[in-house]
C-alpha cells in the first residue's frame, strides 16, 4: 500500500511544526535577549513598578535607551584588562594544545609499533577519570613548583597534548590514504617530513575543530583560574564575571553588559565558524 | 624502516602525551588514593589517619549523603530528560521547513553561552520579582516561586538551566537522524507503517547508538556538576538544597582545607562514576542497535 497524502495535508503540517517550532523559540531565546535588553535599561525600568507587573514584548525595549552601564561595568573591574588576559590565553592554549594533540595523534594514526593499542585505550579512559580525584595532588605540585598565581597550571598541561583532541585527529589521520605516507617513504621522507608537509595540510579541518574547541574551553574555563589566579590584574573574563557577581552582586543592569560583553565574542565566532562548529560536533559524538 | 626503528619513531611521537599523563593524571591520581587516608592541608605534610575518612563520611558525616543525594537526583531527573528533550527537539528540527536553518541556529545558540555567563544571566531571570521568568507567569496569572530563594525550587531552577542547554546534544541527535539511510523509511511507506510507527521502528530504534553515547556523556557530567552550582548558589542554596557533591567537595577541601577528606570523597564519587558508567554499558545489549 502506498500512502500519497494530498497536498493540503502536508501544508498543514509544515504548518503545525512552524508553530511549535516558534513556540519553544521563546524560552530558547528570551534569556538572551532579556540579558541584552537589560543592560541597556534604566534603573527605573528595572526595579519600578512596571518591572513587576508581567511580561510583554514591549518590555524588552530599553526606554529610555541607557548606554550607561557598559562603561558603569568597565569602571567596576577592569574588564578590558579581563579581555586581553582571556584573548592572550586562549592563543596560547590553543597553539599548544593542538600543535602537541596533532603531533600524538600522528603516532597513533600513522605508525605501528608496540603497545599501540594499550596506550590509545588508556588514552581514552582517561576522559572518564573525574577532575576531582586528580585535583588536589596536582594543585600541591603546582604550588610545589611555584606556579600557583600564573597561568602556567593552565598552559603547560594543554602542551603534552589533550585525549579528546588526540582522539578527535587520529581518527581524522587514519582516513588518509596510506599509500600516500608509503610513497614519501620510498622516496626517503621522514616521517617528521611526513607529518608537517603531508598529514597536517590536509587536516585543516580538523585542527580547525580543535583549535575551536580549545579556545570555547579556554574562553569558558572558570576552574582553572578558580583554582589557580589569585592576583586580580590576572583574572579572565569567566572568573572575573563570577568575581563581579559575589562582589556586587545587585548591580544587574552592569553584570548584564558584562555577562554581554563576555558572551557575544562566542556568539560572533560561532557565525564565523558555523561549519566547523557543527561538523566537529556532530563528528564527536555520532562517530565515536 | 626496520622493526626497532618503527617502535621508537612510534613512542617518540606519543611521548608528549606519555609524559604529560605521568605527571598530571597517572601519579595525582596514586596519590590522591594515599591522600584519603591522610589528614592533610596541603601546608604541612600529611599525616597517615587509616580508615578514619572514609568512616566518618559513611557513618558521620549528614552533608556527605545530603549532597550525594541532591547530585543523584540531579541524574536521575536531569540526564533521561535531557536525553528526551534532544531527540524530540532534533526531530522536529529534521523536517524540511522554510527557515529551519534559522531555528536550529537559535535553538544550538544557549548551548555555547559561557556557563558563567548563562549561569548569571538565570539568576536575573529568575529574579522572584522582577525577573523574566516570574514576569512571564503573571502574565498568565501565575504567581510563580521564589525559585534559587526556595528550598524546594532552587534545585528545578538548576534543572531548567540544564533543559535550556539541550541545544548541544540535541546537534548531536540531529546528525545521527541523517545518518538513518532514507531506504529504511521507503521500506517502512511500502509496509503501510503510519508516521509514529516509523518512529517507534525506525527512527528510535536507528538513534539508539547515539542515545546511549549522550547517556553515558550525560551521567558522567551530572555527577561532576559543579560550575552552575557555585556560581549561582555557592553556599549550597536554601537549606542545601543545590549543595552538590563537587560543591560540597570543594568546600571541604578549599574552605576548611581537608584534602585528606576530600581525597576521600574524590575516590568515593570516582567508583561511583565507574559503577554507574558500568551499569549503563551493561544494558546496552538489551536495547542499543548497532549497524542497522
């Protein structure tokens, strides 16, 4: 039995999911037009009598317009420093973590040798392993070594490589093709040769979805600096935001241009990087 | 390149991540073990106390089980909802609509909000007077809680902030709905199947792989849930209600400065995340289907 619908059928589905679909659109978006619509608002938007008296469209209209609380956030911590200590961080984290992930995942992907196997699988279980359990030691080493208070916690283990991103590139590697690898070997290449002129110009996708990756993480981190920044001329934008809550905690209309300031750097790169956000994530965990 | 050569090539190109494992995960971890059994303040060396930690959290200890109890509640309620959420959201995303490009960039979106911001962000929408929330509910002559404020709403406030994150799994779920080969559905028209039935046989059945992956992710972040929690309630809300385990754990170790114990709380939450992860893999014979 084959099942035609007629045509009016199937207009008025189409129609049913634009509804729902709008729907739910307003719980996905409000938060985040609310925070952007506050910190452009008044305080008497804010807390007078009509800031309680339910919700309709036109309240997410600033009236009047106040451009005072972007710069009433900037005067209250110096989230311009903020800025630049998070930017210079995530280069950094990000160079590192992918330039030592690509250079792993090669070894896994590229060459056979002892205990390949065993190593990988180890790898990967320790994606499983809780941050909790290994906190505390890691945290007296650090100190031990006099790093507590600089951003080297935070930068030198992003050097020796991370397991999702090792994982993530050595399936990558192992999709190109083999002969390729042979034929350089014939003609006497290293594999060092190998990895920098063959494997890495043609994973450019790849690393792109890694290196995305690592910024988000970095850009995101609160437990690293949590952990480890006790200088405020050193904090990033995620714990100095959380700084700024604990310590003015009433001040919405500046913690939202903040929380603005801070968010909407993301929102800009992910319409740059739109492809590569999506495929790297739909690859992470349709795949594995 | 001979045998030996290839080996040392091999381990020469993993041991950035050899040594960085040695250091940073396989000894912290060894000695976080003989730290649960220590008392130690991370200023003075430790000092050996036996079983005394792991007694006094099973046996003494209230806030241990309150908070174990708050985070297994948070799975249980969080992680099946999260997962159902997903794949309806993903679902109706799938379908060939005017603009669906649009409204899958808007439903993905709070999903990469910095969690501190998105975490500042609902405790002002959730403002029991003038926050968007309350605002919206009496608009429909609803007096709404004063939800982070209220013992019993503090918890489903986190909850909800964890709903409005489905945008993440949900780009998961959506790729493994194009991964279902159009065939299977034709098969199913030809047998007569009506639109649930090709959802109930095809469609589900197709995504478990997927599911099961976002089941396993799901569980081992609900019991490490932390970040919100501190941002939003770091004392551990209204009769610590929001007092999860990492939070309480953190506390512990960084406020009373009792890493021995912590230690301990650590390993306890580790094999919990083993046996649970365990658990899920177990039941994965009974309902995931791999390779169609």
């Amino acid at each position: 039995m084959i099942n035609l619908r007629p045509k009016q059928a199937v207009t008025l589905q189409k129609l049913t999911i634009h509804i729902v679909l709008l729907i739910l659109c307003l719980p996905a978006m409000l938060p985040l037009l609310w925070m952007v619509s506050t910190s452009f608002k008044g305080t008497d938007q804010l807390y007078g009598s009509s800031a309680a008296s339910g919700f309709t469209f036109a309240s997410l209209i600033p009236r009047p317009l106040n451009l005072e609380n972007y710069p009433e956030a900037m005067r209250t911590v110096p989230f311009a420093l903020y800025l630049r200590n998070t930017v210079a961080l995530c280069i950094v984290t990000v160079v590192a973590a992918v330039v030592s992930s690509a250079f792993v995942a090669y070894g896994f992907a590229r060459i056979e040798f002892k205990g390949k196997n065993t190593m990988f699988l180890l790898m990967i279980s320790t994606m499983a392993l809780p941050g909790q359990v290994t906190m505390i030691p890691v945290f007296a080493l650090i100190r031990a070594l006099g790093w507590y208070g600089t951003y080297l916690p935070m930068i030198v283990p992003a050097c020796f490589g991370s397991a999702f991103y090792i994982f993530l590139l050595t399936q990558f590697f192992k999709t190109l093709p083999q002969e390729m690898s042979e034929a350089a070997r014939v003609d006497g290449a290293t594999e060092w040769t190998i990895f920098t002129r063959l494997v890495l110009p043609l994973s450019k996708s790849a690393l792109a979805t890694c290196a995305l990756f690592q910024f988000m993480g970095t850009w995101n981190d609160f437990f690293g600096p949590l952990m480890y920044i006790n200088d405020p001329a050193k904090y990033t934008l995620a714990y100095g935001l959380q700084q700024f809550l604990s310590l003015h905690g009433g001040k919405w209309a500046p913690l939202m241009a903040a929380s603005t300031i801070f968010t909407l750097p993301i929102i800009v790169l992910f319409f740059l990087a739109q492809r590569t956000f999506i495929q790297g994530i739909a690859t992470t965990g349709g795949k594995s | 390149m001979n045998k030996f050569k290839e080996n040392l090539v091999g381990w020469a190109f993993i041991s950035p991540w050899v040594i960085g494992f040695l250091i940073f995960t396989a000894f912290p971890f060894l000695q976080s073990i003989y730290l649960s059994f220590t008392r130690y303040d991370i200023i003075s060396a430790p000092q050996w106390v036996g079983l005394a930690n792991y007694r006094m959290l099973l046996f003494e200890d209230e806030l241990f089980w309150k908070s174990a109890a708050v985070t297994i509640r948070y799975a249980i309620i969080s992680v099946p909802l999260l997962v159902v959420a997903g794949v309806a959201l993903a679902i109706l995303l799938n379908n060939e609509v005017k603009g669906i490009a649009i409204y899958r960039t808007i439903f993905y979106l709070p999903s990469i909000v910095p969690t501190v911001a998105s975490s500042v962000v609902f405790l002002w929408i959730l403002n029991p007077t003038t926050g968007l929330v309350n605002n919206v509910l009496r608009t429909m002559g609803i007096q709404g809680p004063a939800w982070l404020n209220d013992p019993t709403w503090a918890f489903y406030s986190l909850i909800m902030m964890s709903v409005w994150h489905v945008g993440g799994s949900m780009v998961i779920y959506l790729a493994g709905l194009k991964d279902i080969p159009a065939y299977l559905y034709e098969a199913a028209t030809i047998d007569g199947a009506r639109p649930w039935q090709k959802l109930r046989h095809v469609t589900i059945p197709m995504m478990t792989p997927v599911i099961f992956f976002n089941l396993v992710m799901g569980v081992i972040g609900a019991f490490q849930y932390f970040t919100q929690a501190y941002v939003m309630t770091p004392n551990g809300g209204p009769q610590d209600s929001t007092l999860f385990y990492s939070l309480y754990l953190f506390r512990r170790a960084w406020k009373y400065l009792d890493m021995g114990y912590a230690s301990a709380m650590a390993w306890v939450l580790f094999l919990v995340i083993v046996v649970m992860t365990a658990a899920v893999f177990r039941t994965q014979k009974k309902w995931v289907h791999y390779g169609g």
